[in-house]
C-alpha cells in the first residue's frame, strides 16, 4: 500500500483486502428466485475503480453529490468505494421513495448525479423532467426488473465491464470528509438528509468486535435496504472491513428469512421492530427452532414478544439504540432486564432522560432521551439545514426525539415517539401490546396499531386503529379478532377501528408508515370495522 495508506479510509481499507484476498467472496446478494451475485474484493476493489472514473468523467469530484436509486445490489457497494475514492458524497435513497418524496430529496442533497437501477426507470425519467441538471451516471440493469435496455442512458454494466483503470490520481485522502447523507425515515414528514463522515466506518467495526463479538466463524445476514444506516453499521461494513462472510438480501422478506439463514448458514441477523413483530405474525412452523442463527441483534423489540420470540426461534437477543445521527445503548443477552435497550458505552457516551425544562427525570419518570461524548463536543449536520442541526444540539446535547425512561439501576426503557404517543382517556397505550394479540392471529400476517384524534375532542387523545393485512385467501372476521383483542387487553386498549389494507407501508428501516394509513382511513369505508358494533 506504500506510505501514502489512509488507515480506517474506506477506499484504502479495500484497497488493501484486495491485495491481500482478491478472490474471497466476501457478500453474496441474495435475490430470491432470481441467481445469486456472490462478489470478492476483487470485485469491489476493481469495479470501485471503474465507477470513480465514470464520475470524473462527467465531473462529479470532491464534495458534489450523486444519489443511488435501487435496491440491494452489488452495484450499490461498488457506487460507496467510488465516492471514497474521488471524495464525492453518496446519497442513499430509499426506493421506495417516489413522486415528489424522490424529488424532494434528489433536489434537498443538491444531487449533481444519479445512479439507478432499471427497475426504477419508468419513476425516474418521470422525476428527471422535472430536476434539470441531473445528470444519469448510469443505469445498473438487474435480472428480474422489466424495464428493457434504452441506450439514451449509459449503462453501469457496460461501464463494469470495460477494462481496469487504477484509482484516480487525485484520490481522496482526507478520512474528516463527507462520505454520504443518509435520510432519516421521515415518518412524520420530509426527511432530512444526515451528513455523515468517512471516519464512521472504523466506529462500526470496532462495534462489530467488540459489543456484537462478530467471529470468523459468523455468517451475517440482513435483509434491511443498504439506504438505512443500519444495515450497513450491523452488517456491510463489519463484513468488508473484517472478512467476515454475509449474505444481503435484494429486500426483506418475513415469510423466507428463517429459510435464508438455514441456507447460508447465518448465524446472525439484524431486525428492527416492526420486521420483528411481522416474523413473529408467520404462521408457527415446527422447525421454527431448527435454524443456526445465535445471536439476532434487535432495535426495538417489542417487550411482549421479547421472551416469546426467543423461545420459539432458539435465538438470543441482542437489544440496542441508536440514531443515524448518533448515540448508541445496548442490552446484551442476559445481562438487563427484559425490555430494556440497554446502557450507553461507559467512559464514552453520557445518556439521560430530561424534562421540558432539562431538569433530569427521577428513575421511572417518561421524558425525552439526550445524550453527549464524555470527550468532545456532539455534532449534527443536516444537509442544507443549519437550524435543524442546531436545534438538534442544542445546549452541547443531542436530542433524540424519543420519549424514555431509566429505572433504579440506570437501564433505559423506549415508550414512545416525541409527539406519536398514543393516549386514551388519560392512559398511555402501547401498541405493541395490541400489535402481539392481532399478530397471534392466524389470519393475520402484518399489523400495524395508530392512532386517529378521538372523537371526543379531548386534547392529545386518540382513538386507537388496528391496521391489518391478511393471509392470502383469508377472509376478515371482525367479531373473532374483537373478541381475542378483549380477552387479551384492558378495556382502554381495544382499538375502536379494524382496518384491513393490502399491505403495511414501511419505511426503508422497516418502520410502519402510520400517516399514510391515517391519510387512507375513512370510519365508513367497506374496509374499517368498528368495536361497538361487534359488542
């Protein structure tokens, strides 16, 4: 690698794999009925080269923008090394974004360039009308999308398959550098785009050793969108930077993943909350326990399928927090209580639960988690945002947003989403009580429990929605699932709404996308049933 080695810059940390184990398969992206694309260092190394000079060529460099427009593919990988080579930043867009959400944020990222995948190209020549100056680096063409070749865009699989090129001579050495921006999930209104540094990566491998004790002996696996930053902090970047094997589905399927994992192996995977809750909804099965899977490392397990869940699978779990902009809390298995996500890392983190007015909650007491470096200064940099990301830190603290709460001994407990708690006459409801009975039904294969402003008009009350999607070929029976909600819950808990949908929306980090069912819901509609009339 000679003198001029960056350590932990990711261009130079592949660099060096690729000398040293060119021909190791190092991720096999999973894509379902279709063939696998299993890829070495060589792969990434040497295609890394070729989309760095694909860049230069239509003059994106150090510090303009290109965003990526696909699902999870090799080429999405390949697009990160060459923005660590030039020095460009790489903005991540959920897929699922379209319309003017995908506008919004090729337009918000000041995005010079666009990298998409042809399963996409009916949505982006729409969005391109629309953005002038956007220029398509390339098109990645995947086995499995209908869109046919168009030569009126260049081609990323022309562009892999042309001849070595070394990396650029004005490579990027600078570690400090903006690297990507990735959106936050926006579930209650635009996203915002979170700069975030070439120096985060060496922070997830060492995570990797040291809190979730990856081994050479793990496979891992994820079926998360490379867009959410946790799949490529729990998994991607842990695997490329060690040399750990792991498999990346093209996107997470709740009814395979058990199967997945026996196939290749995994032995660990990362879910987030509302998958967790969608696995547990599958039909039991009687090798449910029968899988090589450990150790499945969980971002917000619901408390009343916690045990449950552990049980059924033969799996531990390993609870965390964290933020794309920041702080991290984990609660490895047998250590906290249930529940729990856990404690900051000591002598790193300082984490607290505050009032309105900063003043510390006592131990029990519902307030808005806050946390800083014990060394340093917390930052946080909106794209394009000044004042979001000084409200964000304000007072030397970042804001999480989340409402929370410690007990006696200093373990934190998540309750709800600064100004998504769901109240009913007083109470504080959680949804995920109600979320274990509707998912315990064996007609139901994904839930989602909101809330709608009560028809009482009392301030900050809601009356609560169970949105439900049912097993293909199954028929609703309103009266049974009623029936199973008052057997199983407090009178104050049964939702006043059944509303069965087509599918649950989610976000690219799995979480339901509850405004969207609000913006569908309709109390008359054919499709919402109500309580009081299967009394």
């Amino acid at each position: 690698m000679g003198e001029d080695f960056v350590s932990g810059l990711f261009s130079y940390e592949m660099e060096e794999k690729y000398e040293k184990m060119p021909d190791l398969k190092v991720i096999t992206f999973e894509n379902g009925e279709y063939a696998d694309e299993p890829i070495t260092y060589a792969d990434i190394f040497l295609n890394g080269c070729r989309l760095a000079k694909a860049l230069k060529d239509l003059g994106i460099g150090k510090g303009d923008k290109f965003s990526l427009v696909m699902r999870n593919h090799p080429e999405f990988l390949y697009s990160m090394l060459a923005a660590s080579f030039t020095g460009a930043v790489v903005v991540p867009i959920d897929p699922r974004a379209k319309g003017g959400k995908l506008s919004y944020q090729l337009k918000d990222s000041d995005s010079k360039g666009v990298i998409f995948s042809n399963e996409f190209m009916e949505e982006m020549e729409r969005t391109l009308k629309d953005i002038s100056g956007l220029k398509v680096i390339g098109v990645a063409y995947k086995e499995g999308y209908d869109a046919p070749y168009t030569d009126k865009y260049p081609s990323v699989n022309e562009i892999l398959s042309g001849p070595e090129v070394s990396p650029p001579d004005d490579r990027n050495k600078d570690i400090k550098a903006p690297f990507e921006i990735i959106y936050t999930s926006g579930t209650t209104g635009n996203p915002k785009g979170v700069t975030i540094k070439g120096d985060r990566m060496p922070m997830f491998k060492t995570l990797s050793q040291f809190i979730w004790q990856y081994t050479e002996n793990d496979v891992l696996y994820t079926g998360l969108s490379l867009t959410h930053g946790n799949a490529q902090a729990i998994t991607l970047v842990p695997a490329i930077t060690l040399g750990i094997p792991a498999v990346i589905s093209r996107r997470f399927t709740k009814s395979r993943i058990w199967d997945i994992c026996r196939k290749y192996g995994a032995t660990t995977f990362s879910l987030l909350g509302g998958m967790m809750m969608g696995i547990y909804s599958e039909p039991r099965k009687p090798n449910d326990a029968d899988n090589p899977v450990r150790l499945v490392i969980s971002a917000g397990t619901p408390i009343p399928i916690w045990k449950e869940f552990e049980e059924r699978f033969n799996v531990k779990i390993h609870e965390w927090y964290g933020a794309v902009e920041g702080g991290f809390a984990h609660n490895p298995p047998g250590v906290g209580p249930m529940g729990s996500f856990g404690k900051p890392l000591d002598g790193i983190l300082e984490m607290k639960v505050v009032r309105e007015d900063d003043t510390e909650c006592k131990p029990g007491e519902i307030g808005e988690l806050i946390f800083r470096p014990v060394q340093g200064e917390v930052e946080v940099e909106y794209h394009g945002k000044k004042e979001a990301s000084e409200q964000k830190t304000r007072g030397g603290w970042l804001r999480s947003g989340d409402m929370c709460h410690a007990d006696e001994d200093g373990w934190f407990y998540f309750d709800f989403r600064k100004g998504g708690g769901l109240r009913r006459q007083g109470d504080f409801i959680q949804p995920e009580y109600i979320e274990k009975i509707l998912g315990e039904q064996p007609e139901i294969t994904d839930v989602c429990v909101y809330g709608i402003p009560a028809a009482s008009g009392a301030p900050g009350e809601s009356d609560i929605v169970g949105a439900i999607v049912l097993v293909e070929g199954k028929e609703v029976d309103p009266k049974k699932i009623f029936k199973a909600l008052s057997e199983g819950l407090e009178s104050n808990a049964i939702p006043s709404y059944l509303q069965v949908v087509d599918e649950i929306p989610k976000s690219a980090s799995q979480k339901n996308l509850d405004r969207v069912l609000k913006d569908e819901f309709r109390k008359d509609a054919p499709n919402v049933f109500k309580f009081s009339d299967f009394k």
